[in-house]
C-alpha cells in the first residue's frame, strides 16, 4: 500500500500553481480592463464637412453621440485597403444591430472615387445601412484632414495613405491608432469600442 504522503505533496504543488495562475489571470484582466477605461485622449477633431455617398453631408457634428472608426482608402487600391475593408467589415459585422457604433471610411482619391463609385464599392463590402459611411471631398480639403485632422500621414496621396484605424469617441475626440492591417490590432480596437460603449451614457 502507497502511502498518503506520497500524494499529498504533488497535489499541494498541483493547487498552489493553479491557485497561482488564477490570480495572475484575474489581476492581468483586472489591470486591462483599468487601463482600457483610461485611454487618453489624444487630440479633438476639429470641424470638417465632407459628402457622404448618398449625397448627404457628413462632418464632425455627426461623430458626435456614437463611437466611430475612421479610416482612409481609395476604392482601387491594390495594396493594404483591401485588407483594411475586410478587417473593418469584420467590425462592421461585429457590431450589427447596434447604433452606437459607426464606421467611417474616407477616399483619399476623389478624382476617381464618384459618390456612384462608393455606393458600388460600398454593395460590395456588404454595407446594407448607414453604421458604415463613405466620404468624398476635395483633395486639398482631405489631405488637411488626414494630416491636421487625424495626425496621419499624407505626402503622396492617394498611393501613400495611412493604414491606421482611428478611434474616435462620443465626444469628437481621438483615444487610439491601431493598424488597419494587423489582425491583432483589430481585435485589440474591438475590445476598445466595447469599453467605449460601456461608458457612454
């Protein structure tokens, strides 16, 4: 017969790591969500106004009462929007039916990019409401934007866009950049705009 001690000490050893690892688990996700409620604010977006694809208006008073992310891209880009307008699809979807939530994408090449043009380019990333908009506006007007705007490159536009995701929040203000490419990123913005949510009144 084995004696009791013998299992006694591994099994010791066995609780204490997972009592261990429980409390890691629970202070790393504590200390997250605590950083998550203090992201800084990082700059105000000042006053624009742009056209919508529909024709109607959009400016800074409508980034007011929801969280948005914002993005640019021109519609025949063959290099990082295609992946962008997935990864900002795949938010869309995420944050279906909810209206407090809206997704911006602004066309760096407005010589090309007709209000005809982003209504089609809009049907084929599966837009079926107004949560994600498409704008347009005069080149010297979007690269103020870009750069002054949003603090996001604009040299050589429309090829050398920036691939940043912003996120804005109910009160016009910037809280983060993530990278419009990187899946991991995405999924970190995604944790952002729901703690956003959260707090919004």
């Amino acid at each position: 017969m084995i004696p009791k001690s013998k299992y006694t000490v591994p099994i010791l050893i066995t609780a204490a790591i997972v009592l261990t690892l429980g409390i890691t688990a629970t202070f790393v996700i504590f200390e997250a969500r605590s950083s998550l409620r203090e992201l800084p604010v990082l700059a105000a977006v000042p006053k624009f106004e742009l056209t919508e694809r529909n024709g109607a208006s959009f400016g800074s008073q409508d980034l007011q009462g929801r969280i948005s992310v914002v993005d640019f891209i021109f519609t025949n880009c063959q290099g990082p929007c295609p992946i962008m307008a997935d990864n900002m699809s795949e938010l869309y979807r995420a944050f279906a039916g909810s209206n407090r939530v809206q997704f911006v994408s602004i066309s760096v090449d407005p010589a090309r990019d007709s209000l005809t043009v982003l209504q089609e380019y809009a049907r084929r990333q599966g837009v079926t409401d107004t949560r994600w908009e498409f704008l347009r506006g005069d080149m010297d007007t979007i690269k103020w934007l870009s750069e002054s705007g949003f603090m996001l490159a604009a040299d050589e536009l429309p090829a050398m866009h920036s691939i940043k995701f912003v996120l804005v929040d109910d009160k016009g203000q910037i809280r983060g950049y993530y990278s419009g490419t990187d899946k991991a990123s995405v999924n970190i913005l995604e944790t952002h705009i729901k703690e956003l949510v959260e707090d919004l009144p």
